[in-house]
C-alpha cells in the first residue's frame, strides 16, 4: 500500500491505461505542457508525445467532437474539461454524438471515450466555475455518469471507465484533489455500475456521491454518539443508478435521506426519489428527504457560498428529525 493524493490516483490511471494500450490518448486545455489545471496529466507528454497528450485550444465544442470522431474509428480519448462547466459549449457533441450514435448507428459503431475533468463548488470559484453538470446530462440516453470520491475508487473506476466502450462523463471534485489515501500497489478496476456501501447501520439511508459523501462522514459520529445508527451510501454510478443496493437498504432502515451538491430543482435527488416511490414505496416509514444546493448561481462571496450547500449539522439536524418521526 502507497500513500496517494487524489489527483495522483487519478494520473496512475490514465499512465497505467495509456501504456497497456496505445489507442488510448488525452485531450484538452493544457493538459500536455502545463500538466491540466489540475495537474491530473502532470510529465504524460514526455512519456507519450504530443500527440498522445494532445493540447487543444479553447474550443470545447471543437475538441469533443474530434473526440467523438476519433472514438468512432476506434481510438479511446480522454478528454479533459478543464472546468467542467465549460464543457457546456460541447453539450450538443456529448448529448447527439457521443450519447446516441452508437444506437443511432444500429450497434455499427461503439463510443470508447471519457469525458472527465473538475467540477463542484470549491473556495470562491464564482458562479460559473462552480457547476454541477450531472444533472445536466442525467437525461441524455447512451451516457454513463459517474462521480469519484476517493482516491481509491477515483483511480479503479477511471480506469474502468477507459476501457468502456461507451462515453463515460467522470465527475471529479475540485476540493478533494488534495485527499490522500493509501492505494494497493497491484492493478485493480471498479465496477462503473455499483454503489459503495460506506457505513453500515439501521435506523435510516443516507443517499450521497461526491464531496457530499465527506460531509455526511462528519455527521455520523455524532449521529451515533446519540444513538441513531445511519446508513451510509455513496452513489457512485448517477446513470444508471444501482437500485440494488439503494433497494436493500431501504428494506432495512425504511427511511431515506439524500444529500447532494445538485440543485434542487431537477437535481440527481429528484430523479433518485421518483425511482424510490417506483420500486420500494411499501417499504418506506416516511417521506424521501432531499438535502441539496439552494437553487441560486453559487455566490462568490466565501460566507453566502457555504449557505449555499449542505453543511454536516444540516444532515444531523434532517437525522433527528426523521429518525424521530412518529409514523
């Protein structure tokens, strides 16, 4: 086991799958000198060359779409967004070509692509550098959405999602680049599809993906110190969603909250509790809780930005109420 930071974890994928297959190349905004805004493909040009760490101008529209193209003849790009809300200017190359060709073209052609990058409220980001696109593209058929957490599963669903021949949209945080954790020094994938079961427990389902997953995790020890025995879930895949493991728990604890950095208004949430009412409304003890962003363009100022999302004694505070429901 190696100690790793997040956006290590995530460069050891792209290096590890870019050597194991030389279709495999990256696109974006600085992503070969300078190493990305994030430094994720940090010295890959001087292992691979231009033109497999290829630099792009800022034509988000224009580089996804030579992605697009370039996966239909059978190469696997990876492209980076440098924010993710930029990649709002490519929104017709993800949803028309990269969603549905492969269906539109009768199985003819597969869409080998990534599609990843920063995303999230950080520190002061401003409003258009503090989207949260998930539930943008949650609509468009024939794309899988993924969110990462850790370095662990951020690095064993990467590479998954490199090796899937359909466009994955890999949602990273910008505010959890700087984790660390310690890593298995062997190869090891995740699977692109599962939820991950976090804490386990029984009096209520907590529902959360992406930095809303560490939030929670502050909340828990003084859940239990007061008794209540939450179960925790980090969504993982956000299309499709595993209403397996959702399923399961919900038949154990029979209440659910959801906490995400979505907005509310049409947010993964949303979509999450209409499948809830769907497959398991006998199972529940009282009505889906959603904790989400307040829907306003996120301020700049430090103090209303943090207003702006969920906080852990907001979710202890829903906890205790819904736990302490007489139904």
């Amino acid at each position: 086991m190696a100690e790793t930071l997040f956006f290590n974890a995530l460069r050891e994928a792209i290096d590890e799958e870019m050597a194991r297959d030389p279709s495999v190349y990256v696109l974006g905004e600085d992503v070969g000198h300078y190493g990305g805004s994030y430094k994720v493909t940090k010295d890959l040009y001087k292992k691979y060359g231009d033109l497999r760490v290829l630099d792009t101008p800022i034509a988000e529209n224009s580089f996804t779409g030579m992605a697009v193209g370039s996966a239909l003849t059978g190469l696997r790009p990876i492209v980076e967004g440098m924010n993710m809300g930029f990649l709002l200017l490519a929104f017709n190359q993800i949803a028309n070509n990269a969603g549905m060709l492969r269906y539109t073209s009768g199985g003819n052609y597969k869409i080998p692509m990534v599609i990843r990058g920063p995303g999230g409220v950080g520190r002061q980001l401003g409003a258009e550098h503090s989207q949260r696109l998930e539930a943008y593209f949650q609509a468009v058929p024939g794309l899988k959405i993924v969110a990462c957490s850790t370095p662990y599963n951020g690095k064993g669903l990467l590479k998954s999602a490199i090796r899937d021949d359909n466009p994955v949209l890999f949602f990273e945080h910008v505010l959890l680049y700087n984790l660390k954790e310690k890593l298995p020094t062997e190869e090891y994938l995740l699977p692109l599809d599962k939820a991950e079961m976090v804490h386990k427990g029984a009096d209520v389902t907590i529902l959360t993906y992406s930095r809303m997953r560490h939030h929670v995790m502050q909340a828990v020890p003084t859940l239990i110190k007061e008794g209540i025995q939450p179960e925790v879930i980090d969504l993982i895949s956000l299309k499709p969603l595993d209403m397996e493991t959702i399923g399961n728990s919900i038949r154990k604890t029979h209440r659910v909250i959801i906490v995400e950095e979505c907005m509310k208004t049409g947010g993964i949430a949303a979509e999450l509790i209409a499948s809830i009412n769907d497959h398991f409304f006998d199972e529940l003890d009282a009505p889906v809780v959603r904790l989400s962003s307040v829907d306003v363009p996120t301020p700049y100022n430090g103090t209303l930005e943090r207003l702006t999302i969920v906080q852990p004694p907001q979710i202890v505070e829903a906890v205790r109420k819904m736990v302490g429901l007489q139904v």
